[in-house]
C-alpha cells in the first residue's frame, strides 16, 4: 500500500475522531438558535408559553441571549477545529473539549454563587428539569416542561452516541496496548517512514482507537438512554393519569418510545457483525434490512403521534373554514398554509434518516457528513415541532386568549 494513501486514511480517521466529539457542540448551538426562534415566534403571537412551562418573568431568557450564546460556543468549536487544522487532531485536544463539557453542565447544574445566581435566573428551571428528567418526581404526573426538555433530548439523541464515543476514544488511546497495535498494523503496511512523524504518530493513535470503539456497544446504549427517560416519564404519566382514557394514551405514547430502541439495536448489530468471526446466523445486510423496517415503524409511529396528538391536529373541520385537517382554534396567522407547511416539513424530517440508504447521497456527502446533516435536520425539525407542541398546550390549558400589552420579550 502507498504510503501517502495510508498518511491520507490515518488523517482521515483522526478529524472524525475529534469530529465525534465536536459535533455535539455544534448541534446544541442550532437548538440554541432554534429555541430563540421558538421563543421569537410566542412572544410575537402572544403564545403564553411562560404560564405552560411554569416560569416566572425572572426566569425568562431573551432570544438575543440564545443567539449570543450560540455564537460563542460555535466560534469555540471553530476555534478547535482550527488548531486540529493546523497541528493535527490529538487526544489531548479530545480531551480538552471533552473537559469543557463537562464544566458547562456542571456551570448548569451546580450551585452557584449567589452573585451569579441573581443574572442567571434563566438557568433553574432549565437545570430542574433537565435533573428531573433522570431522577423524575414519581408522586405526580411529569409537568409538561419537563417532557418538552426529554422529548428536546430524544432528537439529539445521537449526541450521547457521538459523546461516548469520543470518551471511548480518549480512554483507549491512553493505553499502551494500543501503542503497540498501531506499531504492529503501520508494520505491516511496508516501508512507511512518513508515518513515524510525531503528528501523524498521535493522529495514527486517534485512528486506531476509532476502530476499536467502532465495535463498542456502549455508544449505542448510550444512544438509547434519551428513549428510555421520555418511555419512563410515560409509565409515572400513566399511572397518575385521571381516567383510563388518558391512561391508554400514556401507553400508547410509551410503545411509540419503546419503538426507538429496536432501531438502536439493529443498528449496533449491524455495526458490530463480522462475517465469518462474530459466527452469527444473519449477516450484516440482514440486519441492515431489520434496521430499516424498525425505522420505518417508528417514524410512521412517531409522525401519525406528532399530528394527533402533540399538535392537536387531523380534527373534523368544516372546508369552508379554511382550516379543513386541522383544528378549530388556531392561534397563527391566516391563512393556515403555514400549518399544512410545518406537516410535510416534519414529514421530511421524520424520514430523512432514509438517505443513509441512498447511494448517491452517501457518495455526494460521504456518509460521516450524511449523518451530521440528517442530525442537524433532526434538530431543526424538533425546534419546529415547539412551535405547534407549545400552540397546543397552551389551547389545552386554556392560556391562549391573551392580550397583556406586557407580553415578556
């Protein structure tokens, strides 16, 4: 093998190592953006968003912050990425970002001074729920906030993946062993004396270890872990539900979530399958197929849910209204174009995990890309999803006939 094509490969494999881990930082900034835009949208139609998620105007926080703050932390990852540019990507670098991370939910979660807690007030009823969401309250039926931050976490659920992954890159490429087995595959590859260059030595690292947590099962567990906690908030929903009706429906919900998980496991089972080692019955085109039907049922699922009954929509309504499919109240503009506009949209985003079995999107894109797109569309979709979850809510309790002039900005 050519030496040059083994230097580009290892190159390769190292900026999708780093990219592993700074892809989520990317895809919580586009949520940042979206939930400014959110926010934008029910201040100028005076949804009353405020009264369902149970906030007080202390609490509110300004589209303006969320943009800022969005721009800083994507001006921070392009700032990682330039530095991998120009001396390599390391686990160093791995770890760095990693490391920030963690300080950033620490900053979220903890306690601070007291000095900082009076211009973050923004901060507590987003942190309440995002620690109830692991450790939910089983007396009562989980606030409606708190589902609209886990659902917000099954569509980056994908982030945990890319997150355990790089941790699991970080954690291997520490060890000796793996030192040694970079020095044994290099070995067998001939005379490669550009390879022995420091920086190509550390991305080789970073390249080695991609492939030994390609074949780890934790990322995809981890994948999984945003399903499990919106599945859990259905069964407490569930059991405080004021009649059977309302109990049935938490079931359904719950099977919708539970759908997920086969998506998950087919898709690990097709990563990890090695014909003629793993000595399994079905190959990996055979879970392939499993993978997709399973997707299959759960956007069906999960789109037919969307419509019925997170958005309140598909009500028998009479065509001379002009809102025929939709519902009788609608608190958007006229005409309601923009309602049949966000269905197809959310129709789009629902599928469009589809493209990874498309041959010429995965050539035009290359399939690490394909993926980063289809999670940033899966992002804009959710932010989307807000507009017309939060509508409906808002319908539901009674909070939409509102003319305070004082309308938080």
């Amino acid at each position: 093998m050519d030496g040059g094509l083994v230097e580009d490969a290892v190159k390769e494999k190292s900026v999708q190592a780093l990219w592993y881990v700074v892809r989520p930082g990317y895809m919580v900034a586009l949520f940042l953006v979206g939930w400014a835009a959110n926010v934008s949208l029910f201040t100028r139609y005076h949804i009353d968003y405020a009264a369902v998620l149970g906030i007080t105007k202390e609490e509110f926080i300004s589209s303006r912050f969320l943009v800022i703050l969005s721009a800083f932390l994507a001006l921070m990852l392009s700032l990682v990425r330039m530095l991998a540019s120009l001396h390599g990507a390391s686990t160093e670098l791995i770890s760095v970002v990693l490391l920030c991370y963690v300080v950033v939910l620490l900053l979220i979660l903890g306690v601070l001074p007291r000095r900082w807690r009076e211009h973050c007030r923004w901060r507590e009823p987003f942190a309440q729920a995002l620690r109830r969401c692991v450790w939910p309250d089983t007396t009562k039926e989980i606030p409606f906030a708190e589902v609209l931050v886990a659902d917000g976490l099954t569509s980056v659920a994908k982030l945990f993946f890319d997150l355990t992954t790089g941790s699991c890159i970080v954690i291997s490429s520490s060890e000796p062993a793996l030192k040694s087995t970079l020095g044994g595959t290099l070995g067998t590859l001939g005379t490669l004396s550009p390879i022995k260059r420091p920086e190509l030595t550390a991305q080789g690292v970073l390249a080695t270890a991609l492939d030994q947590c390609s074949g780890s099962s934790l990322p995809y567990l981890a994948w999984s872990v945003p399903f499990l906690i919106r599945a859990r908030q259905c069964v407490i929903t569930a059991r405080h539900a004021p009649d059977a009706w309302n109990r049935d429906l938490q079931r359904i919900n719950l099977a919708k979530y539970l759908s997920a998980l086969p998506v998950v496991f087919f898709a690990m089972c097709h990563a990890r399958v090695i014909p003629g080692i793993n000595g399994s019955m079905l190959t990996s085109e055979d879970f392939e197929v499993l993978w997709a039907l399973a997707a299959i049922v759960n956007s069906a699922f999960s789109f037919l849910w969307d419509l019925v009954m997170d958005w309140g929509l598909l009500h028998w309504v009479p065509l001379k209204l002009g809102n025929f499919g939709l519902r009788p109240t609608l608190l958007y503009p006229q005409p309601p174009v923009v309602y049949y506009f966000a269905i197809v949209l959310n129709f789009i985003g629902r599928t469009l995990w589809s493209l990874r079995w498309s041959e010429q999107a995965t050539i035009f894109l290359g399939a690490f890309f394909l993926s980063s797109v289809q999670q940033a569309a899966e992002v804009v979709r959710r932010c989307l999803w807000n507009v017309l979850r939060v509508e409906w809510q808002c319908i539901c309790k009674g909070k939409w006939a509102r003319n305070d002039k004082s309308f938080p900005v």
